[in-house]
C-alpha cells in the first residue's frame, strides 16, 4: 500500500522532466528506442534448475521466433507463495503468465485470479493428453513430474526395486520424506493406499496403518535444505523424490544419487501454465503459451529437465524417453489422481499424518 | 503533540497497518481447498479452537518457551554477571564476543547446529572417540535439536538483557555483606541474586517471547517432528493457502504475548515493590 501511495507521489515529478522534454522535442522517449517491444513477464519456479532450463529451452527459442516479445522470468519458490504474490496484486498485476501446481491454479481460477485461454490463440491445446486438460479452457498441463524413490548410491549397493523396501530395515533411520502438507507425503500415501487395494476417495486408513509401521525408521518428515542435498551427502539414504529433479540431481551429482521408478507405479504430478486476468499483454502472453505447448518446446525442455511432455505430438528420444514416464509401459502403472480432491482433503490427511504416523 | 506526528505515523505504517491487516484477513473465509473469499466471520476462530490439534501444537509451544527460557537464563546468568561486574580491560572484547552470533542469521546458525549435531557431526564423533556411546546419539531432526539450538541462538538477547538489568547490583554492598560475616554463597543468594531479579525477568520474558514465536529453528532442526505454532502458521500461510486461518493463529499467538507481558509486568512489580 504504501508502495503505491509513494509511486503516485513520486509520478509527477518523473513525469516533469519528461513533460519539458517533450515540448523542446529534443530527446527520444524510451518506447521509441525500444522500437515498440512488448515484454511479458513469467512467474515460475525459482528453485531446482527449473529457472536456467526453462530460459534455455523454452525462452530463449521463442524470443529468436518473436524478436518483438521478450519474457522475464520471475522466480518464486513455491506455487503456494506465487499465488500468494498473485493475490496482492489481483487488481493491477504485473504479471502476465504463471507456472505452478495444478491444484493451486485451481484455487487461482475460481478466485478470479487467472483468465481462460483462447483456444483459437493457443491452436496447440488441442494436442494435449486427458489428464493435461483443464475445465473450460483455463491453463492446461505444460509438464507432468512423478514421485520416485531417490537413493544414495554410495551406501546402496542394490537399488531398491519397490516401495516396499522402504520398509527394509537396513534403511532404518536414513529415510527422508516430505510430510503432508506436502505434496510429496499426499501423494505416497495414495500410492500405498492404491497398493494396499484401496481407494483413496473412500479411506486411507491402510496407507496410514503402513505408514505408522515406518514412522521410526524416518529420520526426517521436513528434509532441511532439501531431500537431494540429504541423499547427495549420505545423510539419509532412501528418499521420496521427485523424479524431475532427481534425474537433474543424478546428472549434477555424477551419478551419487540414484532415481528409481518403483515398480508398482506412481502419480504424476501436473504444472499448469496460467493467464493472469487483467494483464496488458494478452496477446503476446498467449503466444507465449502456446509456444510452451508445442511439440518442439516440449521435447527441449524434457530432454534438459527430465519432465515428461504434455503434448501428444512430442517427440523425444530413447534415453529422455527412459528416465521420463513418457513410455507407454510406464504411463500404464501411473495411478490415476483427482488432484482438486485431493486439494479439498489435504488438510485432512495432513491431520491423519500428524496425529497418527509422526507424533505415534 | 506536533513533534510526535511523524513518530506516531511511522509506527503507525509500520505496525498498525499489518495488524489491521491481518485481523482483517483473519474475519475472511476459505471455501474448498483455498480459494480466499470476503467475509466477516469468526469461522476461522471457531476452527482453531475446537481443534484438539491445535491446543496440542499451543501447550507444546508454551512447553518448549519454558524449557529454553530457564536453559536459556541458567546458561547465560554466569557469563552476564560476570560482564556486568568485571573490571578487565578485556571487558569490551568480552562482551563483543558474546554479542557477536547476533551478527549472523539465526538461519545459519541453525544449519551450524545441524552440522554438528548431525549422525557424523562433532559432537557424536567425539562421543563416539571418548568412548561414551557406540551408536550416534539422534540430536538432529527432534525436539532435542530444536532445544539446542535454540537456547544457543538465545544466550545473546538473555546476556544483553540481563546485563542492561544488572544496575542495581553493586559491589560495595557486596563487601559490606562480607564484612559483616556473610559467606561467599550467603552473600550470593541474599544480596546478588534478589538484586539481580529484574534483569533475570527482562531477559526471561525476552526469550520467552522470542522462543514461542521462533519458526526457522524449530522448521529446521525439528525434522518435520516438532509442531509449534509459528510452524503451523507458515503451513498454513504458504503451503495450505488458508489465510485466515494463518491469520486467527497470528491474532491468537499475539494476544498470548500481551498476557505474558502483563504477567510479566506485575511480577517485576512485585520485585521492584520489595
């Protein structure tokens, strides 16, 4: 508030000199020295490599295409807090496009926060696959992740093979996972529960009782500064990871921590890629999404990141293909996964987690 | 009056714009997973105070104030009184180096903590050495770590405290007391101590008020295992999206704090009334 009472203060006096400017028409005003660019501004994940690969695969590219559009990126940590900053300036944003989870885009939609996109701008929508699609044409799936098991290959000498070996003894005090509220904790609880021959929508009370019986072998349910750094230093040895970010970490950490993908299957997690309603730069905003749907920005930023791709037409090779969900074989064992439901229940299995699996 | 405006209207911006702010956003709804809506109403109260979770994460929070604040206070009593009566000329040096962690963010010290108190960490490797345990002690990522590391990150506001409250305690009264028989512990439990309450009480309260809403310490150290209810407001505020839920915790959190200051008040009444 007080920002924007001091830039009204502050406006007439950068106008003045601008104002007796003008009258000589001696000088040139900055937008004429642009040569009439647009820039729109991106808001997405800060942490992780998403930012350098992101701007190198997807950005970059699409900036050569369009020499009158430049994308800032602007980084935040977590979708949570980009709606956060997304709330505060509701009325006159300064931001055009937004990255984040699925279930957090939501809430944006139905607080006014985002705009449906114009499928006739975004031709590339049409090509996504089901589970990217979003209700009436609001932002779609730009990269689905999943949950992976994470692993210190230094203290590991067999990889584990299954979810169930986090029950193996040998790990007992060297397991690191994100509790719920995160995302990480709701997502393995519907794993074990799917495992478990249940139904998540029904109850999850054979997840938690499975739970409860690994709690003491956790050593950490909040990993500081993260679980990659934990795994990478042999802190802990098995972790509940993402697989995005494991496979970067894998490659960065030369091969120290180790991605597997258990057989029993996994839940994807989904990014949505978002209009803010109201921004200036509709347009050139919608251009920009719809180069981020296309086949070809999808393939780059997978094969530098290790997302899976949203659009059906992408095409990547063997090895990007393998350490991704997007084989077929793979696709088959995700578990399918309501996350605006789950979004409603959070709070709730986050009670279940506290009360009966971390303070037991 | 004229000359106050300015004062009155930076603490105004500054404190009392926020507070309104939040008491607003805490009378607000939460419909469905997070989704913000306008409105007046105490749900948001309503539902922290019903919650038997919640009154757990508060009694765990008062526990664990009361627990660092004596630590606290016990550790550093020696090293303040010591500040407040030596004559050395290294008392400058002394008293920078025990202010000096204050320059550091409690962040980094905390991840200090983390490091030395870690499975492979100093501490259970020289216990390890000496032979006093043969499998790590597990001081990182539990409410034990949390206690650690906090009444360390502590003991600066508790000497600097206690020290600022240490004027009445004089050495000349002191002598007198030995002059007139009294032993040395006699002396320290009749005269020093009794003159030395109000410092002991500013620094208690200040820790007091720091421990229950200190939130990187117990976030980092406490390994997803320690609930307070500054944590519980940062999950509430970033990760759950519910603003006013956040928002009531804060109120509430803040009108604990005006009870312990006016608890506190009327204790040093009572000392000072002595």
């Amino acid at each position: 508030m007080t920002k924007r009472m001091s830039r009204r203060a502050v406006l007439p006096l950068l106008l003045a000199p601008a104002v007796a400017l003008s009258a000589c028409s001696t000088g040139t005003t900055s937008d004429e020295a642009n040569g009439g660019e647009t820039t729109i501004r991106l808001m997405a994940y800060a942490t992780g490599g998403f930012k350098e690969k992101y701007i190198k695969a997807v950005i970059e590219p699409f900036e050569q295409a369009n020499p009158g559009i430049k994308v800032e990126y602007d980084g935040v940590v977590s979708s949570a807090e980009m709606l956060g900053r997304l709330r505060t300036q509701k009325s006159n944003p300064t931001v055009d496009v937004s990255i984040m989870d699925l279930s957090v885009a939501e809430s944006a939609n139905k607080e006014g926060i985002f705009a449906p996109l114009d499928p006739a701008k975004v031709p590339n929508m049409k090509d996504l696959s089901e589970q990217a699609k979003v209700r009436d044409n609001f932002g779609p799936g730009v990269t689905f992740d999943n949950l992976t098991l994470a692993y210190n290959t230094k203290a590991v000498s067999t990889p584990p093979t299954s979810w169930n070996d986090l029950w193996d003894p040998a790990y007992k005090g060297k397991i690191s996972i994100s509790a719920p509220p995160q995302l990480d904790g709701i997502g393995l609880t519907v794993i074990l529960n799917k495992m478990l021959g249940g139904d998540y929508t029904a109850s999850i009370e054979p997840a938690i009782k499975r739970l409860r019986e690994l709690a003491p072998s956790v050593q950490t349910w909040n990993p500081q500064p993260d679980t990659y750094t934990l795994v990478k230093s042999g802190q802990v040895e098995l972790a509940l990871a993402w697989n995005a970010r494991s496979q970067l970490q894998h490659d960065q950490s030369n091969g120290a921590l180790g991605v597997v993908l258990p057989k029993e299957g996994s839940i994807m997690q989904v990014n949505t890629i978002n209009l803010v309603k109201g921004g200036k730069q509709a347009d050139a905003a919608q251009k920009f999404i719809d180069h981020a749907l296309s086949p070809d920005a999808q393939a780059a930023f997978s094969a530098e990141m290790f997302y899976a791709p949203t659009n059906m037409l992408t095409k990547v090779n063997d090895e990007v293909a393998q350490r991704t969900v997007m084989t077929p074989e793979k696709l088959k064992t995700m578990i399918a996964v309501d996350w605006n439901w789950l979004a409603e229940h959070r709070a709730e299995w986050t009670d279940v987690w506290r009360k009966d699996v971390i303070s037991n | 009056m004229a000359l106050l405006t300015p004062g009155l209207l930076a603490l105004g911006v500054s404190f009392l714009v926020p507070l309104v702010w939040l008491a607003r956003m805490s009378l607000n709804r939460t419909v469905g997973p997070a989704e913000l809506q306008p409105a007046v109403s105490p749900q948001s109260y309503i539902d922290v105070l019903t919650d038997g979770f919640m009154w757990k994460v508060a009694w765990h929070t008062l526990w664990l104030g009361l627990l660092v604040t004596v630590l606290t206070i016990v550790v550093s009593y020696p090293i303040a009184l010591f500040l407040a009566r030596t004559r050395s000329r290294l008392r400058g040096l002394l008293m920078a180096l025990a202010i000096a962690p204050l320059l550091t963010s409690s962040v980094v010290r905390t991840f200090g903590w983390l490091i030395l108190l870690s499975d492979d960490g100093v501490v259970n490797s020289a216990l390890r050495t000496l032979g006093i345990t043969s499998e790590p002690l597990v001081l990182t990522n539990n409410v034990t770590g949390v206690v650690i590391a906090l009444v360390e990150i502590m003991m600066p506001y508790a000497i600097l405290a206690m020290i600022a409250g240490f004027g009445r305690v004089s050495k000349n009264l002191e002598e007198a007391a030995g002059s007139l028989g009294a032993g040395r512990l006699r002396c320290f439990v009749r005269i020093t101590f009794p003159l030395s309450l109000p410092g002991v009480f500013t620094g208690a309260l200040m820790v007091f008020v720091l421990t229950i809403s200190a939130f990187i310490t117990p976030r980092l150290m406490g390994g997803g295992r320690v609930f307070v209810i500054a944590t519980e407001i940062y999950d509430q505020a970033t990760t759950t999206l519910d603003w006013p839920r956040a928002s009531a915790l804060s109120v509430l959190l803040l009108l604990l704090f005006g009870v312990f200051l006016v608890l506190y008040q009327r204790l040093f009444r009572m000392v000072e009334g002595k």
